[in-house]
C-alpha cells in the first residue's frame, strides 16, 4: 500500500524542489565560513559588511536591523535578493500551487504562518495545524523523532519579511510551511554525516503524508 501511493503522488503530483536557494553563499560555506547564512550580495558602495537574510527579505515591512553586518540583516527594501525576486517570480508561474514546504535547520519544528505577528492566525489556522499534525505523526513514525507543530512566530520569534508568510498571504498558496529539521541544539548546524539517510528517510515520510492529506481535500 505504501509503495502503491508513492507511485500514484509521483504520477499524480507535480513537484518543485529548489535545492540551493543562495548558490553563491552555499559555495562560501566550504570555501571560507562553515556558518555563514546571508547570501553573498554587495548592498552598496559605502557598506563594510556582504549579504543580506534573504529569509527577512520577502514582501511586507522589513524587520529593523540597521546593522548590515548582522546576521539577519533584511536589506534595505523587499525583494533586494536576486535569489528572493527570481524565486517568487518562478512562484508566481505556478498558478494551481497547492503547498509550499520550507525546509530549513535546526529544532524540530514544523510551523505554520505566520511569522509576522504572534497574534494574528490564518484564516486556514485549522486545516493548516490538521495536516501539520498528521505530518509531524508521520515523521515520528519513522525513527521515534518528535517534532513540535504551531505558529512560527509563537514558537520561534517575531520575524516580518519571511518566506512563509508571502508563500500564504501574497503568493495564496493555503498549505505553506516552515520546517526546521533536526536536531534540538545537540549538534544544532552541525549534524553527523550518518543522520543525513534518518533525516531524509523523515523528511520523505512528512512530505508523503502532505502530499497525500492536500490532493484529498476538497479545492
């Protein structure tokens, strides 16, 4: 039954993965800083520090770190990124998308709109934390890990000018979410090679359980 519905999501769904949003930052992690996290943009001639968090640089009011030097530095304006303006125009030619699934490290936490705001739900809140419970189910399933579900703001921090949120909100794509991945702060960024395998074999069991809960709902 499993590997019958596993052939039938490939056949019947259509996916698209993009598997390194910041290529250039990606490369300068195993050439210079094992750590870094901003892409490697120049912001300005008269800027000391390179990059920008592109997950803070998305359409809304952009959080305020002045610091361009900081990790989390949102740009000066939405869409700086060429990485974030080229991915949400390849959204934007996706009319009949159905999920949006963010992927990112570490805590194990899968979380639902928004980030923005702490009080404020989506209008979906509950089909939203429906298909995040059962996805979290799933992924214990696997190897026993536990994932904890909600808003992303409540369950991590006010961050306005996140993915997720424009995924929802602007993009209209209802079943959008942030998943951070193992682990809760053992290795945090430095997961050992042998968990690569267990956190995909998770990960593909979540997206499963997504895929298939989303294509039975009603449009």
């Amino acid at each position: 039954m499993g590997a019958m519905l596993k052939t039938c999501l490939v056949i019947f769904q259509e996916f698209h993965i993009v598997p390194i949003p910041n290529p250039d930052g990606y490369v300068y992690t195993w050439e210079t800083d094992r750590y870094w996290y901003k892409n490697r943009q120049i912001l300005g001639p008269n800027e000391k520090c390179i990059g920008l968090d592109m997950n803070r640089n998305w359409r809304g009011v952009l959080p305020k770190v002045p610091d361009p030097c900081s990790h989390w530095y949102p740009g000066h304006r939405p869409f700086e990124s060429p990485e974030v303006n080229n991915i949400a125009n390849y959204i934007t030619t996706l009319p009949a998308l159905k999920a949006y699934v963010d992927l990112r490290s570490y805590g194990q936490m899968l979380s639902i709109p928004y980030s923005f705001h702490c009080k404020k739900a989506p209008k979906d809140a509950e089909d939203l934390m429906e298909a995040a419970l059962g996805a979290v189910s799933a992924i214990k399933q696997v190897h026993g890990t536990a994932f904890t579900s909600g808003s992303l703001c409540s369950m991590l921090y006010k961050a306005p000018g996140n993915v997720v949120d424009w995924m929802y909100a602007r993009a209209g794509v209802k079943f959008s979410y942030s998943v951070f991945l193992r682990d809760t702060g053992t290795y945090g960024f430095s997961l050992p090679a042998e968990w690569i395998r267990p956190v995909g074999e998770e990960t593909a069991n979540m997206i499963q359980f997504l895929a298939g809960f989303i294509s039975s709902r009603k449009p």
